[in-house]
C-alpha cells in the first residue's frame, strides 16, 4: 500500500476509524430500538422515544459498548474474508459462488469470536441491567459478570439467529462487495 502497512493492517485500521461516525450516528437509533423493544406495550414504547428525544444524552448510552463490539467484529468479518479469499481451501470455488461462500463463513467466524461484546452491549443498552456500564474502562468487565453469572452460555445468548443472520449477511454483503468492486474497476479502466 507504499506505507509499509499490509492490507490485514490497512483494512484493520480503515474499519476502526469508520467506527466512531458509524456509531454516532447508529448508537442513538438502536438504544431507542432496545429500549423500545423491551417496552410491553406501544404506549410505553412512544414514552420510551419521548424520554429518549428528552434527554439526548441518554441516548448515547451504550456508545462505548458498541464501537468495542463493532470493531473487532467488523475487523475480524473483513480480515478472515481476506484470509478465505486467498487461502487454498477456497481455491476451487469459482465465479460468484466464491464470495457467497466466504463471505458467510467470515461472517460466521466474527459472530463467534465477538458474541460475548455483542450480549454484553445489548445489556448495556436495555433497561433492567444497571449493572452494566458503558464505561470503556469498565467494558471486560461486563464480559466477565456475564461469564460468572450465566456461565460460557450466557457470553452466546441468542446465537442462533445471529448465525443465521451471519450467513445470510455475510454472502450478500461479500457478494455485492465483489460485484461492485468488479464493475468500478472495468468503469475505471483498472
């Protein structure tokens, strides 16, 4: 990349940096959504957004909590999609299965490696869990309150539907990455 910087390293960095506007933007919505989703009823859920709309600074709980889940997992998504893409195992897939295919096995692999972020931040976020804090220096900690109260099952709660959500993600989102990576280089002439 003529920085001396490989493209694990580039890709590493470029997903950490687009974090921070990322998350400033998505962490208000899905505190309201959590928030709203554990209200029982739509009255509750419209008091939920009217308090949220209040008090803008409640809405950014969870602002920390979701930038160390999404990095690594993006970071992990991305690099192992690279590491797939150039590794002899994949070798023989061809045309526009290959991306499918390790796109939703990256996807796959960073969903396991980050569920523990992912439960632990879903708990910041909702109501009921005071416990949890958003605060960066206090983010493993949340990971190991989870561990000692529910054990290794309680660090991948709900995995289930966020592996089927994983497959099917990662395929479309590789798949379309390729496809128009494919079609600006052949525009640019490249």
């Amino acid at each position: 990349l003529g920085l001396g910087v490989d493209s694990a390293q580039a890709t590493t960095l470029a997903v950490f940096l687009a974090q921070f506007p990322k998350w400033a933007i998505r962490s208000p919505a899905e505190r309201l959504k959590t928030r709203g989703q554990a209200a029982k009823t739509v009255r509750a859920q419209l008091e939920e957004l009217k308090e949220g709309i209040a008090e803008p600074k409640d809405v950014f709980e969870g602002y920390f909590s979701n930038v160390a889940f999404a990095f690594p997992h993006d970071a992990v998504k991305f690099v192992a999609y690279d590491l797939l893409k150039r590794s002899a195992v994949m070798a023989p897939l061809h045309g526009s299965a290959a991306p499918i295919i390790e796109g939703a096995a990256a996807a796959v692999i960073a969903e396991l490696v980050t569920s523990p972020l992912d439960v632990t931040r879903t708990r910041v976020m909702s109501k009921g869990f005071d416990e949890y804090t958003d605060r960066p220096d206090q983010l493993l900690g949340n990971v190991v309150r989870v561990y000692k109260d529910e054990g290794i099952k309680g660090l991948f709660a709900g995995i289930s539907p966020k592996l089927v959500r994983a497959v099917a993600g990662g395929a479309l989102q590789f798949f379309t990455l390729e496809l128009f990576k494919e079609g600006a280089t052949k525009a640019l002439g490249k």
